[in-house]
C-alpha cells in the first residue's frame, strides 16, 4: 500500500545531487537496501554485496550487484561487524583527550611556524541535538585542520556556543526551567555529540556567549561604541510581538506573525538602542573586493548595504488656498532627470509629517491604513507581487520643477525607515508606481523616450535610459529636452542645489542595527539613567561584568517593559562616579552581539585584562577559513565585519577584515521520495502530463517499487507512468530528520565523516541516502582488512598487520604517489569527495598486490587520517607506532613515480584506423608490431596477411600496410 495525502501538502521540487565525480576506472562499493534510518533501530550490519560502481562520462555511478570475495560471512549465526569501529572510535577519543592531542598551547607557541585558524560559524545548542546537515561542514574544517597540523603548521581550531537568544527563554517560560539550566544541558549534550565525531578542537579554548568571563568583553564593545557616537537610542517603529514580548527583526517575521510560533506582529514605536553601522557602509562595501568569498555571497552584502547616487528633492506643501507653506516634503531619487514626471508623491504611513498635512475629510481614511500598515513587515510592505494599496492625505505638494500641485498619497509599499520615508512618484517610469497611478487613477506623463523605438503612449513603465521629452519649464529656468538621461540627471541636480531645492545625495539601503531585545536572556547593557534627569550613562568599564540578576518570572511584561524590569532591587542602583540614584537599562542585547567577535576571543580565550593580546591577534589574524550556512551571508556576517573595522580603528585588531576566506557548505536534504498521481477515479496519472488545475492526489511509492529511465523515475510494474522525485530539507515536522548518534552506533563515525565528504561538492546540496553510507563503510572494511588482514571465523581480529618489512616495486610506488598527489590536491581545493575517490581507486589496486610493503601501507594510512582519523590511528599504532600520527609529516608526492611510463598508441591498417594499443613510452617499432599482431581487435584485421610495409612514429602511431593481393574479399 502507498501511503496518500492530498495534493495541497506538496512542496516545491528541489534538486537532487549525482554521485561524485571519479575518474573512469572501476571501483568497488558494498551496498544493500535497508529501510530509511529514521524508521528502524539500530542493528549490526547485514551481509554485504559489492556495487561494481562504472563512471560514465558524466561522473556518475552506474551500478551492478555481484558478490565479493573479501564479504564478511556469519560465524554460528553471529553477525560479524566489518571492522572494530565500536572499540577503536572511543579509545582513540579517550587517547586524545587524554593527551590532549589537539591543543593550540596559548603562550608557549612556536610563531616561527605558519599558522592556519579554521573555524565553523559556532552553533546554537538547542535541545534537538544535531542532525546529520551539522556535521557537514565541521567535518570539513577538520579535515583541513588535520591536514594543515600533518604540513606544520600551527593549527587553530576551536568550537564554542551562540548560547544566548529567544528559544531557550521560551523554553523557560514554558518549563519554568531557568534558561541557564536548559542551556548548560544542551551544551553537554551538543559537546557529546562532537566528541563522539572525532573532530580535531582544541576544547581548551571553549567558549559560550552566556559566561560573564565572556560577556563582560561584549559589553566592553559595546562602551566602545557608545563612546565614538555609534550606538544612540531612538523611537523607531518596530515589530513589536506581544506574546513573545519582544522586539522581532525583519527576518523573524513572515506574513504578519512571528516566525518563532506563528504569534501576531505589528509595528509600534518604541525607544530602541540602535548602533550606527551606517557610518561604515562605504568600508564595508569596497573591502569586499579583497575578500575570497563566494561572489554570490559578497553580491548579497552590496545589494544589502545597497549604495546609490542621486539626489534629494524639496516639495513644499501647498495649503488650502493653493498657496506654498514652510512645510517641505523630502524625497530622495537616484533618477533626478524624471523629475517633470512626477505626478504625485507617496509618503510612508509613519512619516512624521503626515499628523500635519491630513486633511479632516480624509483623516480617518489615513488613521486605518495606518493601522493596517503596522501589522504587516517591511518585507511584506515592499514584495513586488504584492497589490499596491494607498490613500490620499487630501493635501498637495508643488513640483518644483514643473511648479504644479500634485497630491500627496501614502502607501505601505514606501517605508519610514529607508530614504527619506517619502518618495516622488514617476508612474511612466517605475513599475510599482505605474501599478499604483493604474489602479487609482492618477496622471502618467512620459519625460524618458527610449532611443531605438517612439512610444505614444505609457501603458507599461518604461524604465531604461533614452532621450529626455517634456522636461522644460521657463518659470523655473530648467529645460533638460532632448539630453540623455543621464546628462540630464546631472543638470538637474545641479539645478537643485542652485535654485535651493535639493542637493546632491548618496544614500544607502542598509539602515542602522536595532540592537536592544525585550528579554532576560541576552547580555545586559552596560548603561544606567539617573534618577533626576533620566540622563544616560554608561557604566565604567571597571563595573564590567554587568551580571543577569536570577529570575524565576521570564515571562513578558506585556506593556512592552522587558523582563528584566521585574529585577527591582537590581534596576535600582547608583551611578558609581557621583552616587546619584539611577536605573539600569533592562533591555538586553541581541543574539547577534556576542557571534560578532567571537573568533577573537578563541585567540586568547582566558585574558581577562584585555578582550585580546595584541601579539596573538597579530599572529592569528584573520581566519584563514570560515564555513558555515548561506543562511548567515549577510546579517551576521555583516555585523561581524562593523565589530571588526570598528575595533580596527581603535587599535585593537591589526586587520582590516576579520574572515580571508568563507565556505558556505550546501544542505543535506532528507531521503529521497518519490510521489505517483492518482486522478479522482483512481487511475495513476504520468507526472509529466499532469494539468495543474486537475484535483488530483498524491501517494508516496515505495523506493523498491522504482526504478531510473534515463533522466526520470518510473514505476518498476507500469514504466509509462513517470514519478516525482524530490528530498527536502529535514525536518522533525516531515519525519525525515536522522539522528548522527544512530548513524554512529550503527556504522561508525569515521563512516559518517566519509560519507559526508563523499555525498558530493562540499557547497553542493544533496539528499541523505542510506545505501551510499553502507558503501563508504564497506570501503573503510576494505582498507582495514589490506592492511590487518581478514577475520578469524568468530569474527576477531589479530593484532598487527599483514604488512611487511619490504621495499615497494616501482608500480607500488607509482600508485601510492598518484594517490598522494591527488589526495593532496583535492583537500586544498575543498574537494573532499574526488579526494576519496582516489583513496578508493588506490586500495583496488593495492588488493591486486601480492604483499604490501609497510611503508607503503603507512603512507595510505597518513593520508586516510583526516577523513577517517579513528581507524587511521589504530592502524597506525598497529603498524608499530606509540604516538598518534595527528602531527605526523603528511606524505608528499615524488614527482618521478607521477610520471606514465606507458602510452596509448593508435594503430591503422592501410590508413585506417581500427583500435589502439598500450605500449611502453621507449617501445620499438617490432615491439609495437607485436604487441598489437596480439591485440584480440587488431589481430583478426592481421593473421594470415602479407605485410607489405609498416610506419611507426614513436609515441604517435603505428600503420600497418597490407599486401593488396593477399586481402581477403570482405575482410573489413
């Protein structure tokens, strides 16, 4: 039975990701179906098949099951594990902590050395723990961080906790748990879970964001900012939730209710701290060009900060009589030159002139708008599909260059808190006011013609460059006709500034950072108002820490007074310079203040007289590599780089940007699944001739009921009916989420490392299949059986290995090298899966040899080591060593032994050519002949036949002439 829902549950169709590219030769995989992870419980492995895995030419893997000679087989009906992963993987954890392996010492390093800092974005510990997306990328920086401890260099590669936010005080006022308790179990359990993975970090120098130790240097930056005018407060239309009793930033909420439990939302003005990043936006805009990131992603942050050329306009309002007023409308424009096709302007519902112009008739037409307009999002107010809605203020404005009235409108797709919060509306040219001029009936006056093509009239907006019409009045003395736009922007603004009605502007679209949050959760401000005054005054930065008073009531006040107001005898103080009462601040920092410098602070984790010393900043700055989610590619990044440059300016980092490098590793998607339409008779319906408008169900097939033609999936009993295919993101709500510590116990974490390396490209996104971790384990069985040896019949291991004490022959040491070199290159490149697909091509070879030469099988095993480093070091202390290999010399490739020794030779016959053949590079021209009078396609076109002469050009060909007379009729 399929398992139905209806067709309203399905979800966009998201790409699925092709096996690995490898190279052409053939490699062994070991696989079986099993039932989806999630969905059963942990057992010791079945009995394995290999996959005689075919690249085509597109890289991917074609598959065909046969059985295999090194399969593990059932001793008195025990299941046998492919290798002792289950002992190895905690001993080795055990070792290194014990020998604290991976530790960075803080003041006895070795600066002499290169230095390599990688670093994950830190994670929020919440409570589900971690699913297999988040070792994605942590097992990518840990492979780079082994492999760059094994070249010499001093490695840094810390992990720490974004412990602060909103979900662990929800939790608490829930629970009645206090989110101190939550979060120090979480971080437990999340540092568990690392551990048990094997990662490389050095856990001396952990940190959370929620320690007073730590905090105390966050709000040390943020005196720092106050002092230099770049953190102010002000009353700024937020979005205020009240159920969650807290300031919410755009990207929380989504269409009119929180993101975080779907509560309602709406816009109220309330007293904010904000920090001026806005200062730095030329800064943070042109040092992007030095930066290796991802231009997708540095695309994102210059669309964010989003800086424009232009100019601002004056229009003063006109009273009832007709007359011009002292009132002056500010609109911004980066199109100046349409300024004679303004027709009317457009101001934000909370621009603060509107109280001031409404008119009495239309005043309460305004009031409910506005209501309306606060209960939505900017993002909502300003999507483009969205219908535009307004409503005329009932008063006029002059143009000044034309010098008519035009009326004066508000609409929410115009925000109070981007530009000027007003605009002058040019319907014939911008798409959104055409829309709105269409709907409300308002003039539409073309001024822009383009050059190729004469429009009559302006039925659509027309928003490219062209010759500019209609644009002269002699009242005013500006006359623009028949310039390029361009040319006429230029003598506008110019205008402007001489007449006095506006001037020259560059604007921005980044707006300054609400940096306060009604919560008790996040770090406290370190200022205080007195008593008397209500004056603000930030604390001495000997106060600092400024502690969380204990509470056992988080809940929202409800009057939008954060929850630490409740803290009274802690909000009553004094200042400590004049001894005056005061009150603390109770609102608190956002979670993005202390991820803003946390890679700092993993620098020199346990200073408590600087946030960091100067001589380590210096030598560890900046990060070489920083990975983490595209989810982050803007915001905290961009926090993170203003933190930065401001602490640059004030001479406590040495460099300009914080991150030299950012990965943004892709998502691990779910299981596959594959969805079949039924009509509403019953009948199945091909996805590819499905109508849209047809009500038709969905039913989730089997994945053993499928099968692949060409590009498609196809039911297995009917092949003309066609299926969908899709894997979404996990999640606990779809079931599709797989717990890492069952992908652990069932088949290793080395298993899990591969596996996650080998799904794809590392920025790539790609569905969770359990079959492909069942093949990487059967590899790592592989390698460990080459160099241990196989299994006695009870399924135990002896100790040491096959290895011997012999020199490697030259083939040995080509295919050791080429396995070297690529690896090697492959790691640098972040290319993790091509990596192990030569580890995989090497041991194929190696199964072939008779004996396997220690030195060789310890060169294998150094390589292997920073994708699967549990197994590499037990093979390594059973190949006689008594130290971990963790800073062991990583092999080089000996250039010689790259080298191919043999080529391909084409061979003709009279002319033509009819196959080829493979010859040494130093081969003669007898050898040659030989070789291909042997080969099974070439001899048929030459027994029995009379040579009449041969050409031979070394390395390049071989062209055998036949005697005509002795050619065989129909011999092709």
């Amino acid at each position: 039975m399929y398992t139905q829902f209806h067709t309203s549950t399905l979800l966009p169709t998201l790409p699925l990701t092709h096996s690995p590219p490898l190279s052409r030769r053939t490699i062994l995989l070991y696989s079986h179906r099993l039932p989806p992870l999630h969905r059963r419980r942990p057992t010791s492995l079945r009995f394995p098949l290999r996959i005689s895995s075919c690249i085509n030419s597109t890289g991917t893997i074609s598959s065909s099951l046969s059985t295999d000679e090194e399969e593990e087989r059932p001793s008195n009906n025990k299941r046998v594990k492919a290798y002792p992963f289950h002992e190895i993987e905690p001993k080795w954890q055990r070792y290194w902590e014990e020998h604290k392996t991976f530790r960075t010492p803080h003041d006895d390093l070795d600066t002499t050395k290169p230095k390599y800092y990688v670093l994950d974005m830190f994670p929020y510990p919440s409570g589900a723990g971690l699913h297999v997306g988040h070792p994605l990328g942590y097992t990518a920086t840990d492979i780079l961080a082994r492999f760059k401890r094994m070249q010499g260099f001093n490695v840094l590669h810390p992990m720490g906790w974004d412990a602060f936010g909103l979900p662990a005080e929800q939790y608490a006022i829930q629970t009645g748990t206090h989110p101190k308790i939550t979060t120090l179990r979480n971080i437990e359990h999340f540092r568990s879970q690392l551990r048990s993975l094997g990662f490389s970090y050095d856990w001396d120098r952990e940190i959370s964001t929620t320690e007073p130790d730590y905090y105390k240097w966050t709000q040390w930056i943020f005196l720092q900012l106050l002092k230099r005018g770049l953190a102010y407060q002000a009353e700024v239309p937020v979005n205020w939730c009240p159920a969650l009793g807290t300031v919410l930033a755009n990207e929380e909420v989504v269409d009119g209710v929180s993101e975080r439990g779907g509560h309602p939302v709406i816009r109220k003005p309330m007293r904010q701290w904000m920090l001026r990043i806005t200062a730095y936006a030329d800064s943070l805009l042109e040092d992007l060009n030095d930066l290796d990131w991802p231009e997708s992603i540095k695309e994102m942050q210059r669309n964010w900060i989003g800086r424009s050329e232009g100019a601002e306009v004056e229009f003063h309002v006109m009273d009832t009589d007709g007359q011009q007023t002292d009132i002056k409308i500010v609109v911004y424009t980066t199109r100046p030159d349409t300024i004679f096709g303004a027709t009317y302007l457009v101001l934000a519902p909370e621009h603060i002139l509107l109280s001031s112009m409404v008119s009495e008739a239309q005043s309460k037409h305004v009031e409910e708008y506005k209501e309306l307009a606060a209960r939505k999002s900017d993002l909502e107010r300003t999507e483009l599909q969205k219908e535009k809605t307004g409503v005329f203020t009932g008063c006029y404005a002059r143009n000044p260059a034309t010098g008519e009235a035009i009326p004066i409108w508000i609409a929410d797709y115009v925000l109070g808190s981007y530009g000027t919060g007003a605009i002058m509306a040019v319907p014939a040219h911008d798409m959104r006011d055409h829309e709105f001029a269409s709907k409300y009936n308002l003039p539409i006056c073309g001024v822009v013609m383009p050059n190729d093509q004469n429009i009559s009239s302006f039925d659509k907006a027309y928003s490219g460059d062209g010759t500019v019409i209609n644009s002269s009045n002699l009242t005013t003395g500006l006359d623009i006709n028949g310039l390029s736009n361009k040319e006429a922007a230029s003598e506008v603004t110019k205008w402007l500034e001489k007449s006095g009605n506006g001037k020259r502007k560059v604007n921005y679209k980044l707006r300054d950072w609400l940096f306060a949050r009604q919560r008790y959760w996040g770090e406290p401000i370190p200022v205080i108002f007195l008593g008397e005054t209500g004056e603000t005054v930030p604390l001495p930065e000997t106060e600092l820490p400024i502690t969380l008073p204990e509470l056992d009531d988080f809940t929202p006040t409800g009057s939008g007074e954060p929850p630490l107001s409740k803290a009274a005898s802690w909000v009553k103080t004094f200042d400590p310079l004049s001894g005056k009462p005061a009150e603390r601040e109770t609102n608190t920092m956002p979670q993005w203040a202390g991820s803003c410098w946390y890679y700092l602070r993993f620098m020199d984790p346990k200073n408590s007289k600087m946030l960091v010393d100067k001589a380590k900043e210096v030598y560890w700055s900046p990060v070489d590599v920083y990975v983490g989610g595209a989810e982050h590619a803007v915001l905290h990044l961009l926090y993170a780089r203003f933190w930065h440059k401001v602490l640059y300016d004030i001479g406590v980092v040495s460099k300009k940007e914080p991150f030299q490098c950012v990965i943004n590793q892709g998502i691990i998607l779910g299981e596959v699944e594959y969805i079949a339409y039924r009509d509403p008779d019953g009948n199945l319906i091909s996805a590819d001739i499905v109508d849209e408008l047809t009500e038709l169900s969905q039913e989730r097939v089997p994945e053993d009921e499928v099968r692949k033609s060409g590009d498609s999936y196809v039911l297995k009993d009917n092949p003309t009916i066609r299926l969908i295919a899709r894997a979404h993101k996990m999640s606990k709500s779809r079931g599709n989420v797989i717990n890492p510590d069952d992908v652990v116990s069932e088949y290793g974490a080395d298993s899990l490392r591969l596996y996650e390396m080998f799904m794809g490209p590392l920025r790539d996104s790609k569905p969770w299949n359990t079959s492909g971790i069942e093949g990487v384990h059967r590899f790592l069985a592989r390698a460990w059986r080459l160099i241990v040896g196989s299994p006695s019949p009870s399924g135990e291991f002896k100790d040491g290995t096959v290895a011997l004490d012999e020199e490697p022959s030259t083939d040995q040491l080509r295919s050791l090298h080429k396995c070297i070199d690529k690896v090697t290159e492959e790691i640098e490149a972040t290319r993790f899966n091509t990596g192990i697909s030569a580890m995989m091509e090497f041991i194929n070879a190696a199964y072939k040899w008779k004996k396997l030469p220690r030195s060789t099988a310890e060169a294998f095993v150094l390589l292997l080591s920073p994708y699967a480093p549990h197994m590499a070091e037990e093979l390594w202390s059973r190949l006689g060593h008594s130290n971990s290999l963790a800073h062991e010399p990583f092999p080089k490739a000996n250039p010689e032994y790259l080298k191919e020794s043999t080529l391909v030779l084409p061979v003709q016959i009279n002319g033509k050519t009819r196959g080829t053949i493979e010859v040494e590079k130093e081969c003669s021209e007898e050898d040659a002949f030989r070789l291909a009078s042997q080969d099974s396609r070439l001899s048929k076109f030459l027994d029995g036949q009379k040579v009449k002469k041969r050409i031979y050009v070394p390395g390049k060909i071989l062209n055998v002439i036949l005697d005509a007379k002795k050619v065989k009729v129909g011999q092709r």
